[in-house]
C-alpha cells in the first residue's frame, strides 16, 4: 500500500482588528451550527478586541495544507486534503497544539462530536 503525504509551506497572516473580528466571529458561528457549546462567546471576543486595541495582542493566522493520498481497501486511490489553521494571539507558534487549532475548519473537540453523533 503507498502512502504519501505532503504538506504546504506554512503560511503567516498578521491580522488588523477588523480581520480579528471576523476570525473570531466565524469560529463563533462555526461552533454554534455545529451544535457545540462554543469557548468563543461575545464577552471573550469583545476582551480579545479590547486587548488588541490596548497593543497587548499581536495576532498572526497561520494555514497549511496537508494532502494524503493512498489506496483503500478496494485498491481505489484516496486523496484528502485538510486545510489547517492556528490563530495565535501572540504572534508565537510554539503552542499550536492547542485548542484553536483547527482542521477544515472544526477544532479536535468539534471533530470528535461530530464524529460520535455518526454512530
């Protein structure tokens, strides 16, 4: 069985606060369609704005792509392609294992529900 994999250059993406906002209102919208207690409620939102204004965040988005590619078990080529995304407040992404980090666009609490209310 091949397998490849291959992951894009990791993009970097310094946000204004209008580009903030609008991250941090799709996250909020993601997770309620989803049925998810979202951590994103408009208090934490509005804080994170307020200490953007005040200098103390430097937000940076980054992506990557992450293309696999192999055969199932019917000998079918099977190519998936996840689109990753981290929101680091700081600017710094040593931390990109946490909760913020998403997979097409579901966080790994999202995914797992979303996945357990299949079965």
């Amino acid at each position: 069985m091949i397998k490849r994999i291959k992951v894009s250059e990791l993009d970097r993406l310094e946000l204004n606060r209008a580009q903030l906002e609008s991250y941090l209102h799709a996250r909020q919208r993601a997770s309620m369609s989803l049925g998810y207690p979202t951590a994103i409620d408009d208090a934490s939102i509005e804080d994170d704005l307020k200490s953007f204004d005040n200098g103390q965040l430097k937000p940076v988005l980054y992506n990557t792509s992450i293309v696999y590619e192999a055969f199932n078990a019917y000998e079918m080529p099977v190519r998936y392609i996840a689109d990753c995304t981290y929101l680091s407040k700081y600017g710094d992404r040593s931390k990109v294992w946490e909760h913020r980090v998403t997979v097409d666009q579901k966080t790994g609490t999202e995914w797992l529900s979303s996945n357990a209310e299949r079965y």
